[in-house]
C-alpha cells in the first residue's frame, strides 16, 4: 500500500515563483498553526485550568506588550522554517532524502522505531545546542530574545531570534537525508514539535502530580521543567525529556517539588476536565 503525494512531486519548485509561491504557503500555514495553538491553549488550558486549580498557574499572566513581541519574533522565524520546509520538499523532489510513502508489513514495524529514533536524535541535537546558545556572547547575540520572556505563555512557544530559528529549522532538512523515515513520522514529528512546544511554554502544569514519579512519564518535560530553565538559565535544557539533564547533572535540584506544589492528584479533577 502506498500513500500517494505524487500531486506534490509534479512542479517544479526550484524555479523562481514556484520557489517563492511553496515557500509562501508553507510560511501562512505554519503561522497560522502557530497562532491557533498558542490561542487555543492558552483559551482552554492556561485560563479554564487556572480558575479550576489557580496554584497550577507558575505565574500571573503576562502582558499584552510580551505577547505581540512573541507574534512578531514568532512570525520571522516562521519564514526560517518555511524556507527550511522548500527546501525538503525539493530534496525529497530530487531524490536525496530517506522519505518514503509505501506502506508494507515491515514499513508498519519500522515507522514507531524510526519516530522513536527521531525524538532521540532531536533531543541530543537540541540539548547540546541549548547549551551553547547559554554561551555568554551566543546568549547575548541572538538567544537572549528567547529569554526576554521571563514569564512564558503559549505564545513564547516559537519566539526566537531568526538565527535561532535557523539553527533549529535546519534539523529536519538534515535528519530525513539521512534517517529512512515514513511521510507519516515526519508528520508526526511536526506535530510533537509544535504541542509540546506549546505545551511546555504555557505557564500552567497540565501534567498530574503522579508523573514524576512514574517510570513511564518521570522523562517527559512539561512547563514546570522549562519555566525553571527560563526563571534561572543554568539548568533544564531539554526540549521533550529530561534524561540529557540528568545525565549531565543540569537538572534543577529543585523541580520535583516546584512540579508537586503546581500539579495536582488525578482524583480531584472534576469530570469535566477528565471527560
């Protein structure tokens, strides 16, 4: 079984207005993605969770001026990854990349390792990268527009500086020359990104009290994990788990019980939330 883009494959996206046509298409939807989640979460989780349980919020909310600021950087470093977006496109156009689109029995079995993979990959990448851009002058020159938000909310999520933005648009593009991978996990791989992104900048711990200490979820990072690294620079620099920050010792000493005072038991979520 196949799962056919040809449709996609019959321009020619290397010429000057299809270049430019693609790229913009690809730039309003993943803005317009950008907004929607960022609205949407902060519309249903940040404030209907935050009247629900109101110690769950790790902060005020922030101020309109921050999150036009956020938009705006938002917007620029959408462009990157639009760019960045063509540019697969025209690779696995041309052949160079380890996208595929069949679907046999051992294509089934490979494309929940390949997303496994990919995570794995995406963290180590992003992990040592963080750190770097905590260089002093790196942090200065372009990291530090992140870090003007203090106070995150959903709309922090993808507010970079534009070379920032680079750095991280770039690891898809390399990823799929090199890892064999499914249309369907580079799907998947989108959406983690832009969800947990989300997720984790929102100012609200959506993640009950029993996660840290399950063998299961105690990995994942949440907004209690990265508003730490945010509120004190030095530690937390994980994108979706926390084992890099462990191994390397840069964990926050104190984040188990900053996550246990904003989470909550599962038993006392009404049905409301729960259902």
């Amino acid at each position: 079984m196949e799962f056919n883009l040809d449709w996609l494959l019959k321009t020619d996206y290397t010429t000057p207005s299809n270049f430019l046509i693609l790229t913009g298409i690809l730039l309003v939807g993943i803005f317009l993605r950008y907004l929607a989640l960022a609205w949407i979460y902060h519309e249903l989780v940040y404030k209907k969770l935050g009247d629900f349980r109101p110690y769950r919020r790790l902060h005020q909310q922030v101020k309109l001026g921050q999150v036009r600021r956020e938009i705006w950087y938002s917007f620029l470093g959408a462009i990157i990854f639009a760019l960045a977006g063509t540019a697969m496109l025209i690779c696995w156009q041309r052949g160079y990349t380890q996208l595929y689109t069949s679907l046999s029995v051992l294509d089934i079995l490979w494309i929940p390792l390949a997303f496994i993979a990919a995570l794995f990959i995406h963290e180590t990448y992003y992990y040592w990268l963080h750190r770097w851009m905590h260089h002093p002058k790196v942090l200065h020159r372009f990291h530090h527009i992140h870090h003007t938000s203090l106070y995150t909310s959903s709309f922090t999520s993808f507010s970079f500086h534009p070379v920032e933005a680079g750095f991280q648009a770039i690891f898809l593009p390399v990823l799929v020359l090199l890892l064999p991978m499914h249309f369907f996990v580079l799907i998947g791989l989108l959406i983690t990104m832009s969800v947990t992104a989300v997720i984790n900048h929102s100012g609200v711990e959506v993640y009950p009290s029993s996660a840290v200490k399950s063998p299961m979820t105690k990995w994942i990072i949440g907004a209690t994990h990265h508003d730490m690294h945010h509120l004190k620079y030095r530690c937390n620099y994980g994108l979706y788990f926390t084992f890099w920050d462990q191994w390397m010792g840069t964990e926050e000493s104190g984040f188990e019980d900053r996550f246990l005072k904003h989470s909550v038991k599962e038993k006392s979520i009404p049905d409301k939330f729960t259902s």
